[in-house]
C-alpha cells in the first residue's frame, strides 16, 4: 500500500486500505505504511487514531519508555506540525527528548554492569590481571560517559533548536495577526460545531485581544471574553474549546505567553518580574512556571538562546 501510494497509484492503494481497514487499525506492523497512506492523503485524524491506538498497546504491554514509543511520539509530532497544532507538535517532542534521555541512563546503568560481570570473570581467571582489568573498564566507562553526554548535549540544543523555531514561528503569526489578520479570516477553514458568524466573530476578538493587550490586565478573563464575544457562560467553554483546543484560562495563558516571547526577545533589560506584570501576571513564579508549560524552557533559558545566536528568521507562517 505504501509503494503503490509513492509510486502515484493511488486508487491501488486505496482499494488495499478499504478491504484491510477493519484489521490495519490494531495492528501496529502495518504503522508504517499506514501512516505513510494517511500522510500523503491527509488523513491526520486517521494517523493520530492508529497512533493512539499503538500507544495504548504499548502501554500496556509495559514498554511506555521504549524505543517503540520513541518512535510514535516523533510520528505524533510530525502530524501535530502537518496539521499546525504547534504547541502539541512541542509537547510531543518535548516527551520524545525526556523518553531519550530516560533510555540514555537506561544504556550507561546496563553497560556498567555488564563491565562490572567481566571484571568479576576476569579476576576469577586471573586474580593478577584485577589492576589491568579495572583501569580498562574505568576507560570504557569514561568513554560511554563521555558519549553519553555529547549525546545527551545534542539532543538538548536539537529540542531547544526545536523550540526555538516553534516560538519564532509562533511570534510571527501572532505579529502577522495584529498587522494584516488572520490568513483564513475568510473562512476557508472552520471548525466542525462552529459557525461562520461565531468564528468571523472569534477571530476579530481574538486579533483585538492581541492588539489591544487586553490581556495585560490581571483580572481578563472569563467574563471580558463573554463580553467580547457577545456569547453566555454556557456557549464560552465549548467555544473557545472547539476553535482553539483549549480552556478559558488556557487560550487566554497562551496570549500572554505570545507576549511574554515579544518581551523577552526585543526587551533583555526587563525583570523576568516587569515581563510578567506587562503580561498580566502577578506572580513571576507563576510566569515562570506558564512560560514553561507553554514553550519547555524558561524565559531564562529563551534568554539565554537568544544570547547564544539563535535568530534565524522564522519560517513563513503559509507554509
């Protein structure tokens, strides 16, 4: 199924996922070729189901830290990124990265031991040979050790890279908002459950919002937002959940944090305290701890990136 999609046959292709899909879906050896299909055919609800389903399997068979999982999470991500969702997309790899580095302990516990078996052997063989052994066994661990940490190192300015990328992106959508709207305020792309009025509607708020800084007030929120969108208590929650895929509290945390990313990026004299009060956070540590949830690094650590040369220019927001 898989070659014949590359190869441009897709009505083959297509005629082999009908007469197996009541069996594909659970069955994780067809997860490549499957996921290739739902790629190239934009089935992203499709492939974010098998790989649900796949995890789900892993998890139960006790390999919810393996490379099996590895594997599905940078798939999840990938979709997550084919279909926008980017902050998903970041939590995704974001998981990736902790399941690697959990793998990576996992490597150096089991190479030790395993230098430790041959030592036990070889002083049992040859008592005189114990001080050669060691020191040998000393440098290959030193060695993995220090692979291991270049790794490990790798793997974090991958992620931070990752993320960087992400925010930049994300900055400039929210600038391009403010400046000339949303590229789909004409309503090529409504959500399922909404209407064409309540999400011109939404998206006219939403830019508002963000030119406005409304936000900036530690007391928006729930009640602004009725107010805004000329909605009741009952309609917000289910709104804003179906355009934006989060909560009140949530969709107004990301503006903020949207903000917090201008902030810190065009202003590094500010207080990480100032930022947060510009932003409509009272508290620093809670600003911190949001900034964190938001983007998987401190402003400090965004900071920091920023100070290192990590300005390439963000990717277009069209593409």
């Amino acid at each position: 199924m898989e070659i014949l999609a590359k190869m441009g046959r897709m009505a083959e292709a297509d005629r082999i996922y009908q007469k197996y899909r009541p069996t594909i879906n659970t069955d994780p050896i067809c997860g490549d070729a499957l996921l290739c299909y739902f790629r190239l055919h934009g089935m992203y609800d499709e492939a974010l189901q098998f790989l649900d389903a796949a995890m789900q399997n892993i998890s139960n068979d006790g390999d919810s830290i393996g490379h099996n999982m590895l594997r599905l999470l940078n798939d999840r991500g990938d979709i997550y990124m084919r279909m926008g969702e980017y902050e998903r997309a970041a939590e995704c790899y974001s998981r990736t990265s902790a399941i690697a580095d959990t793998l990576s302990v996992h490597s150096l516990s089991y190479l030790t031991v395993e230098v430790q078996k041959v030592i036990d052997s070889e002083r049992t063989i040859a008592k005189h040979r114990e001080w050669q052994i060691i020191i040998i066994a000393g440098i290959i661990i030193l060695v993995v050790f220090i692979l291991l940490m270049l790794r490990q190192n790798l793997i974090v300015r991958r992620k931070n890279k990752r993320m960087m990328a992400l925010i930049r992106q994300l900055t400039s959508y929210r600038e391009a908002i403010i400046q000339n709207g949303d590229s789909d305020e004409m309503g090529e792309n409504l959500v399922s459950g909404v209407s064409a009025e309540e999400y011109k509607r939404f998206k006219e708020v939403d830019k508002r919002i963000m030119k406005e800084q409304l936000f900036s007030n530690p007391d928006f929120g729930r009640d602004d937002l009725m107010r805004l969108l000329g909605v009741d208590k009952n309609t917000l929650p289910s709104l804003i959940n179906s355009i934006t895929g989060t909560n009140v509290p949530g969709y107004i945390n990301s503006k903020r944090m949207e903000y917090a990313v201008t902030l810190v990026k065009m202003h590094p004299e500010y207080t990480l305290g100032a930022i947060a009060e510009a932003c409509g956070i009272k508290s620093p540590a809670t600003f911190i701890r949001n900034f964190k949830a938001a983007y998987d690094m401190t402003p400090s650590e965004y900071r920091k990136q920023l100070e290192n040369g990590f300005t390439a220019p963000p990717p277009s927001i069209n593409t």
